[in-house]
C-alpha cells in the first residue's frame, strides 16, 4: 500500500493514502483516542487519494497514528481467531 506524508509537525499530520478504506478505518480508530483532537479525510476529486488530516494534544500525531494502526491490528488478529473458531 503506498502511504505519502504531505506535511508533519509534532501536532498535526497530513497523510496521503492509495486507499479511501485504509483512510475511513484510521479515521474513525483516532477518533476513539482522546488526545485527537481532529480527524478527518478528504480528496479533491473521486479520482485523487485522499488525504487524512490528524491533530493532537498531549501525544504526537505520528505515536497516535501508530496506536490506531495497531489497535486495527489487534481487532483484526481477534477478528481472525474467531472466525477460525467457527470451523
């Protein structure tokens, strides 16, 4: 999967995506966490990637981007282990 950083700072990252999932799942992980402060996507036009923007306080951007992604991973390594069980 091909991941851009566009622009980042301590508290703010804007982050280009050749997935509109991969964006929505992110996005709607960093809106549990409570030092994010903003979360959103967009994409100039339906045939652009979108770009997800994500603002912090108290933790930067890249460690909250690192939590979400590895609380998906998590969801999904149990989603897995579950659906193996029905077998």
């Amino acid at each position: 999967m091909e991941i851009n950083i566009l622009e980042s700072s301590k508290d703010e990252i804007k982050v280009e995506f050749a997935s509109l999932t991969m964006a929505e799942i992110l996005r709607v992980y960093l809106n549990k966490d409570s030092s994010v402060t903003f979360t959103a996507w967009k994409r100039e036009h339906p045939t652009k990637n979108p770009v997800l923007l994500v603002k912090t306080k108290g933790k930067t951007a890249k460690k909250a981007i690192n939590d979400a992604v590895n609380s998906i991973t998590k969801d999904l390594d149990k989603l897995e282990s579950d659906f193996k069980k029905l077998k």
